[in-house]
C-alpha cells in the first residue's frame, strides 16, 4: 500500500478518516501477501541450492496453471473441491476450532450421493440431483458436526477427532463401494453402479469446466455473508475469541459450534457430490484424493475468509495444474508441489506474528486528531 | 510348522504389537516432552517421513543402519527446532504450525527421497527371545528389534526425569503456567524449544525404524498415519511417558488384528477391522475427555486441553 | 506469446525448427518425430507395477525418432484428465499410454473424443464397441505366470500351504491368486493358499502385517498382487519363506529365497506399438497376449529351486509357450462349493470370461467379499 510519506501524513493531518479503517484493513491483505512471496522467496533459494532454475518453475506454472485458455480451465476445474474443503476448515475457525478431517465428510458425501444416485436412476435430474447434493451435504453435515458436538458435549479436541474420523470416514467408503453398495459390473475397479447421463452435472456451457465452480463460489460468498453480515457470524466470532465469555453473555455456544462445524461438513460433502455427479460418474475408492487436506492450507491461507478462499484455492490449483509439466520439464520430483505448499504455509503463518506490528497499519494513525 | 488354530491371534497380536508399536512409541514419546512443556506439535507426522527417508538414505549410503538412525534423530530435531523457534513468536499458532511442518516434512520427505525408493538399505539388528520355544509363530512374534527396547528404556527415563530430576520439573512448570515460570526466573520460550527440538528427534528415530527395520524400506507410503496417531495417543496415556508405552503396544496390537483375523477366515469388512486403531483411539478419547474439569495430567498451558 | 520455456527439450525443438527451416528439410521432420507420453499411479521406481511400466517406457526412449514424455504419482481424479490433455497441448504427444486401471473409466473416456488424433493406449482396460476408436487396451496373461510361480512354489512348499498378499478382491487379482494355487496344486493337489487382502494397492505397514499374518498361519512360499511388492518380498523373506515376484523382478532383495516371478515385459509391447505408429499403421483396440507373445516373461529360477521342479517348470512353460493353455479346467469347484467347470470344461488363458473373474477356487482360504 502507501509508505508513509509525507503527503499521506498531510491528508490524515487535514482531518479525513476514511483511512482509518481502511488501514487495518489492508494490514489483512499486504501481510499475507508479502508472507506469500516470501514463501516463494525461500522456495526459490532451495531451487536455486539444486541448481534449478526459480525463473523456469515459476514461467512454468503461469504457462500451465495460467497461461493459455486450456491452462486456466485446467486450474479451474480442479477449484471447486478445494473451495468447499477450505469452507470446511474455515467456518469451524471462525469459532476457534481447527477441524483437518473433512476428507472425511468429501467421501462420505460422495458415497451418500452415488449410492442416492443408484435409487434415483431413471428420475428427472431437475429432482434427483439437487436430493443427492442435499444428501450429501447432509451426511458430510453430520459428520464434522459430530466433530463439533464431540468438542461442545465432551470435550474431545476436534483437530484429533476430526482427523481420526477421516481415517474412519475412508474405511467406511472402502467397504462399502467394495461390499454393499458394489456394482458388480465394476470389475478392477470397484464401484457404485454409474450415474446414468441424466443424474450427471455436466460443464458450464462453453467450458470445460463444471458446476461445482460456480456453486463452490456462491458456497463462499454466502460464507462470508454469515459471517460478516449477520448476528450469527456475529456471535460465532465472539465465542471463538473466548468461549467463556461468551457464554457468560448468553451466546448459544452449543448451537454455533454445532451450526457452524455442520455447515462446514455440508460444504464438504457437496464437494463428495461434485466428485462423483461430474467427474467419476459413481463413488468408488478415488474420492480420497486429499483435497480435505489442500482445503486446510487454503483456508489458513485465506485467513480463513471466505471470499479469500476463492483466489488461493485457484492459486493453489494453478500449482496442481503446473505439477505435471514441471515433472515433464524440470525433471523435479511430483513433491515439488507439497514442498512450496509447505514453505508458504509456514510463512504465512509466521507473519500471524507481525500483526500490529507496523504503524502503517494502525487505524489511530490515520484517524484525524 | 505348527498349526496353531486359533492361537495364531492372540500371539499374532503379541508379535504385531511389538513389531508395529515402536514408531508410535518413539512419536508419542517426544509428543509428550513437548506437551509437557506446554506445546503441540502436530507436525511429528512430516518429522517421522522426513525421519524415515533420511535414516535409509544415510544408512544406504554409509552402510550403517546406525549412522541411518543418527541421521533420522538429528533431521528430527532440526525439525522441533524449527517449529519451537516460530512457535516462540507472539500470536503464533502451534497447531497451524504443526499443520505445516507436516506439509513441508513429507514434501520433503518425497521430495529427496524420489533416489532411494529403488535401493536396498541394511536393516537394524534384532535380539531373539523366543529360543526357548520350539514354535516358530512364538520364535518371530520374540524377535524384538534393539529399538524398540531403546523406546521402552527411554520411556522409563522420560517417566523418571518428569518425576525426579530437575529439568523434568523445570518443562512442567513451564508446561503448567508461564507465569509461574517467569516468576523463577525461568524461560519457558527456550525451555520449550528445547523441549520440541528433542521431542522432533525422538519422532525422527520412530521414522528410521520403519524404513530401518518395520516394514523396513523407504517409499512414499511408509507411514498410514503413525505420526498424527500417536499424538492423540498421548493424550490417551495422560502425558506420562510409561502409559505411552502400553497405549503403543496396544496400538500396535490392534493394527494387526485385521491381518490375523482374516488368516483364521475371518475375511469379511476387513476394512472395518482395519480401522480398528483409529475407532479405539476414537473410543479412547471419547471416555478420558470431558468439559467439566481439565483432563488430569494435562500442562495448563497446552492449547489443545484449554 | 507462449511462455518461453527453458528446458533442454524446448531447445532441441527449436534449433530443429531453425535447422530445419534452413536447409534440411528431411532433419526437421524426423527431429519434429513423435511424443509418447506415459503416465504412472505410483512412484516409477517401485519394484514393481509402475516399474515395469516404466521399464517398458525406457525402451521406447532409445527408439529414434521418439520423444518419451513422464508423470508418476498421477491419481486416478480429474488429475488423470489434466495431465493427459497437458502432454497433448504442451508436448505435442499423439501416443499416450496411462498405465492405470483406474484411469479408463472416466477418465480416458472422457478425454479421449476431444482428441481424435491422439492414441490412448490403457493397459487392462476392457475396450468393446462403441467406445472411442482411438482408445486401444492392451494387457497380458499374467495369470499364467502366476501359475508357474504357483509350480515353483509347490515344489518348494514344505507345509503345504503357501500364502498370497493381495490387494483388492478384484478379478484381475482374484485371476492371479486362482492361477497361483491351481499352479501348486498341479505339484500335490492337498496344497492350500492362505490370501490376506490388505484393501490398497501400496501401504507398507499392511503389506507386512499381512505377510507375517501368512508366514504366522504357517505358509512357507508367499506372492503377492500390489502395486509395490518390495515390502512383501523382502518381509516374506525376513520370515525364512520362499518368494514369488509379481510384475517386476525381485529376486536382489532376496536372491536365495526367490524361486522365480511373473514379470510384465512391456518393453517388446511398447516399442512394437510404437513402431506400429511411426509405420503409419493402426494397433487394435483390444490386444492380449501371453507368455509366447512376449508381453510377460518369469524371472530367472533362483537357486533354491530343486531339479525336479526346474524340470517341472519347464515342462509346463513350454506347453504353455504352445498356445491354447488352461488353468481354470473342470472339474473345479469355488472354495464356496459352487462349480465353476465341470468335467471336461475350460477356459483357456485367451478366455475373456476371466477377465471378470468373481470367485476364489477351492483350496484358497479367503473370501472375496
């Protein structure tokens, strides 16, 4: 943003205050920023130890995750998961809660949706496929929500539960795409019976990308509507700087957890929907692919807001999309990839610790005297 | 070869309870140093990969499976160091930090590791203690790895030192309230550095033995989860290192049971059986938490009992 | 303007489009030659399935004239989809051989109408009518290596029972676990074979519970069916059992205890396709061989194996090498009771039947659900 030069210092001195809450404001934005070219920074210089060159990699990534309209449909349509799985550990944050399990949720929802799907073979999709993504999100609902209630009712720390759930959550969807709800034609690979075409969420027009973007998008703006616009978001926002002091206020602690830990599963499991309504066609063992886990780097990216979920869940798409071209190019490791998730992560999270730091940034500075 | 019938589980369990508890034993080890002092570190899942890569890579280039677990202990402990250091600044999360050191450690991890997946390291020596017995089941369930009795030696001195020496006292007073630390003069920050720089070397030893001796080689797959497992295994074992000895062994006892029980034709949702750990640890914590009171045991200033 | 891109490969591409515009005409069109591009679930190195994959590719890179583009660690998401349109947009690859089950069904299919003018070549997959002609599936009759093992393992058994690590209860395992005890079976028809499924295809810590699981119940030759069979081989091993390979040769972890193994030997099939391509001629879309077509080969006897069963062995390779051999022969029970061939009935290694194999025959302890 501005440096503090004299000009600026003018303008606040001639009593306009509209900067003020611009300043913490921006502090939200330029800190992570800066966090997250210092994270490239560092990748950079371990590149560089290797002999490899950052100037390539990163020509890469924009030329495969960016650069041409194949490459950003290719980004996009690997976003939409990811902005629901960051959904999943952003709204639980807004309490204080860290919940890592909505891998969990993702493949429960998708073998909720895909097991629904079978039934409803030979309905309207108009009618069948707005039931399976409601089932979905129900079942992942109730999933991280018991994640939530296990914390509220018991105590049990959601980070480990969640986390144990998912191993749960994949073994459940093993046996059960493998037993029960096995179509017995699905032969080495197996499988849910396949979705017949009308049961299948298809591409935007024009696109090669499907529904899930727009609804993940939609999914994080009304998020983000929650939270910051309603007395809900409100009040979950309170309770989760102290818990105790919420309650002594009269907060309905119990029910934000639980609301707020179910919604987040729900987003989840819709991700568990789109999975197998627009890209395998039925539920099989593939839906644990670790987009839960992507959605946890994006959602600490995003400093779990909402709307800043949708331009670092599609950043770090870009990466996954340029994953294969450097292995191809570079003659670097797949890993690659993790290794820069890892240094940004860290950086981002280190500049937590720079938060009012700066003079910059502190709305009294700006404030008219 | 004998045919045991039935037996064959409870020894198989015996035998998968110390073949497979050792990685939890060491994680949930260092776990504990560095909760006692008042911190989480839930990145020893990344420190165990990186563990396991480093210990067979050095070991394979050096030929000493020894040298391998130096290497894995001392990668670990560059490990704590670093998230004891930026957990040490204000407003830093230790949780979310723990979250990203896993992410870097197994990028890392695969990332160096990509050369030895392929070669053959040597493997750490064993001690037979089943010569007394003719059966052959009884003779390989006894075969106990020479770490793993390091793990069970350093689980009584962890238990001795938080009981009666002075730098035991002085991580659980830090652990249990800074102030009270500050007011001796203390330094919790440097103190709990400390405390998750060791910590991260005993995870990185819990990775060479599974690259080193159990399974015994290096692959992106080497670790199901140990590391997170035995985080919530601590809290099972209430932060006293000798629990932590019996909830590894119990661990590693039912992670075997799916194996065995289909041995005996017992085949049917073998993948629930499988997921036995992850619902007793479940089950576990589910029966020891509780909103009422502070869970005994617990350093008061842990975030994740606050 | 594409994004300059610096690899060694790019550079070649350029000062051959530069050479070529000068004065060799003839060079440009032999350097501009063909892509190939192979794609791999798992790490290239593993020992075994995506080893022989990648063993198959090396061989197409020394062929003139042919550029070998690589992915490992590809799973089988929208991921797939990516990085085969990525080799086709940014490398210009016209072959491309995802060597995954998994990838076929969506994922090929999906992406391969866009593509007319590429050739996909799946391996296992089950091509039929009606599905884009530019997909070809290709796979071998590896089951009949696995019965060889299973003779090697007869002969060598001194309990008479011999164990089978396995994957997934899927038919193209359930075929090989089959194969293997009918194998032993033809040695001494009281032989039984112990299967544990360890429900993944790489997870290290199952593989070896389920090999000692095996080795505890009292087998003493053990193989195995997932993707990487170090674990299993060198555990197995460990256990003073004798060993069978699977998809690649194992015999350095363990040279005294390796009777023989099933290996794919893509290198032969890959480069003939290849070479069927550069001719301008078209591979069928659904091909099959067996030991005599070269598409698989047995490793090497090790030195544990006895004369007779040498004798044996070989015995049985060459009437196998004639053609029209079959394992699964009546009569023949399920190890449920139900009959599978009677008297008189078979079904040759060429059968398509077995292709969608659901039963484990009688004498192999373990079920298929």
């Amino acid at each position: 943003m501005t440096d503090q030069s004299a000009p600026a210092t003018a303008l606040v001195a001639t009593g306009s205050d509209w900067r003020a809450p611009l300043a913490r404001r921006a502090e939200g934005i330029v800190l992570p920023l800066a966090a997250m070219l210092a994270g490239f920074a560092v990748f950079s210089l371990f590149l560089l130890v290797q002999g490899k060159s950052p100037v390539t990699f990163f020509g890469l990534v924009y030329q495969a995750g960016f650069g041409s309209a194949f490459s950003v449909q290719n980004t996009l349509s690997r976003t939409a998961p990811l902005l629901f799985a960051a959904l999943c550990v952003a709204l639980p944050a807004r309490l204080g809660l860290v919940v890592i399990g909505g891998e969990g949720a993702i493949v429960l929802g998708g073998v909720a949706a895909g097991a629904l799907g079978v039934v409803l073979a030979g309905q309207s999709g108009a009618l069948a496929l707005p039931l399976m993504a409601l089932t979905a999100a129900l079942i992942g609902g109730l999933w991280i929500g018991a994640v939530g209630a296990l914390r509220y009712y018991r105590g049990v720390n959601e980070t480990i539960a969640s986390l144990l759930m998912a191993y749960i959550a994949i073994a459940l969807m093993n046996h059960l795409v493998e037993g029960p709800l096995r179509d017995p034609a699905s032969l080495n690979k197996p499988s849910t019976a396949p979705l017949p075409d009308a049961l299948r969420v298809g591409d935007m027009p024009g696109w090669d990308v499907h529904w899930g973007l727009p609804v993940g998008i939609l999914g994080c703006i009304f998020a983000w509507a929650l939270i910051d616009r309603t007395t809900w978001g409100f009040a979950a926002r309170i309770a989760g700087g102290n818990v105790r002091a919420a309650e002594v206020q009269g907060l309905p602690v119990g029910r934000l957890i639980l609301g707020f830990t179910g919604l987040g599963g729900a987003f989840a499991g819709l991700a568990g929907f789109f999975e197998v309504a627009a890209v395998h066609g039925s539920a099989n063992a593939s839906l644990a692919s670790g987009y839960g886990y992507t959605g946890i780097l994006i959602a600490f990216l995003a400093r779990h807001n909402p709307l800043a979920i949708i331009p670092v869940a599609i950043l770090l798409a870009g990466f996954e999309a340029s994953s294969g071209l450097i292995q191809r190019r570079m003659d670097l490791p797949d890993a690659t990839t993790l290794v820069l998730q890892g240094f940004v992560f860290i950086a981002i999270l280190l500049s937590d610790t720079l938060y009012g730091r700066f003079r910059l940034f502190a709305p009294e500075r700006w404030r008219s005297a | 070869m004998n045919d045991l019938g039935l037996w064959v589980i409870p020894l198989a369990i015996l035998g998968g309870a110390i073949r497979v508890s050792t990685p939890f034993l060491f994680v949930s080890l260092g776990e504990v140093l560095t909760e006692r002092s008042g911190r989480i570190n839930l990145g020893l899942e990344g420190t165990l990969v990186f563990g396991a890569m480093a210990g067979y890579a050095v070991a394979y280039l050096t030929g000493s499976p020894w040298l391998g677990v130096l290497a894995a202990a001392a990668a670990g402990s560059v490990f704590g160091l670093v998230h004891g250091l930026i957990c040490s600044l204000p407003r830093v999360n230790d949780i979310a930090i723990g979250i990203a050191m896993m992410i870097l450690g197994t990028g890392l991890a695969f990332y160096f590791g990509k050369p030895y997946v392929q070669p053959v390291a040597p493997d750490l020596p064993s001690i037979s203690f089943g010569a007394w017995s003719d059966v052959p089941q009884v003779q390989a369930a006894l075969k106990v790895n020479v770490l793993f009795l390091i793990g069970a030696v350093a689980a009584v001195a962890l238990w001795w030192m938080f009981r009666a020496t002075k730098v035991g006292l002085i991580i659980r007073v830090v652990g249990d309230s800074t102030d009270a630390a500050r007011a001796m003069g203390l330094r919790p920050a440097m103190v709990r550095t400390l405390a998750t720089t060791a910590g991260g070397a005993f995870a990185g030893v819990g990775g060479a033995y599974l690259s080193l001796f159990y399974p015994g080689s290096w692959n992106e797959g080497i670790s199901s989860g140990q590391g997170l497992m035995a985080v919530a295994l601590v809290i099972f074992a209430r932060w006293n290192p000798l629990a932590c000895f019996g909830a590894a062994l119990l661990f590693g006892g039912a992670g075997a049971l799916g194996p065995t029980l289909q041995s005996v034709g017992i085949s049917q949702g073998y993948y629930l059986f499988y997921a036995a750990p992850y619902v007793l640890t479940l089950g576990v914590l589910i029966a020891t938490s509780s909103t009422k009171r502070a869970m005994t045991g617990a350093p008061g200033e842990l975030s994740i009992t606050k | 303007m594409p994004f300059p891109s610096f690899s060694r490969r790019g550079f070649l591409q350029t000062g051959a489009a530069l050479a070529g515009s000068a004065a060799l005409p003839r060079l440009a069109h032999a350097q501009s030659g063909m892509t190939v591009g192979f794609i791999y679930v798992g790490p290239k190195d593993d020992f075994g399935y995506n080893q022989a994959h990648a063993e198959g590719a090396a061989a197409v890179k020394a062929m003139a004239g042919v550029t070998v583009v690589e992915e490992e660690n590809v799973a089988e998401t929208i991921d797939v989809q990516k990085s085969m349109e990525s080799m086709i947009n940014f490398d210009g690859a016209s072959l491309i051989f995802p060597t995954s089950f998994g990838y076929f069904d969506p994922h090929v299919l999906t992406v391969a109408p866009k593509y007319p003018e590429v050739r996909f070549e799946h391996a296992a997959g089950l091509w039929s009518e009606g599905m884009p002609p530019n997909i070809g599936s290709y796979f071998g009759y590896i089951g009949m290596g696995q019965y060889l093992n299973g003779i090697a393992a007869g002969n060598a058994t001194k309990t008479k029972k011999i164990g089978f690590v396995a994957a997934k209860p899927i038919p193209q395992v359930l075929l090989n676990i089959n194969s293997f005890l009918l194998g032993a079976r033809a040695v001494d028809p009281t032989i039984t074979c112990q299967v544990i499924f360890t429900g993944e295809w790489s997870l290290a810590v199952k593989e070896a519970e389920a090999t000692n699981a095996l080795a505890d119940a009292g087998c003493d030759v053990i193989t195995c069916h997932v993707d990487g069979p170090k674990v299993v081989m060198e555990t197995a091993a460990g256990r003073d059992c004798f060993i069978c390979g699977y998809h690649a040769n194992q015999s350095a972890l363990a040279p005294e205890k390796y009777l023989t193994g099933a290996e794919w030997n893509w290198a032969g099939v890959y480069t003939g396709f290849v070479q069927t391509m550069l001719d301008g001629g078209t591979i069928g879309n659904f091909v099959r061989g067996g030991l005599s077509d070269g598409f698989i080969k047995m490793s090497p006897l090790g030195p544990a194996v006895s004369d007779a069963s040498r004798a044996q062995f070989e015995a049985v390779k060459a009437e196998i090498m004639l053609g029209g051999y079959a394992a699964i022969k009546g009569p023949l029970k399920d190890n449920t009771g139900a009959e599978i061939a009677a008297a008189g009935q078979s079904f040759l290694e060429t059968d398509i039947a077995l292709e969608s194999m659901g039963y484990l025959v009688e004498g192999v302890i373990g079920s298929t659900s």
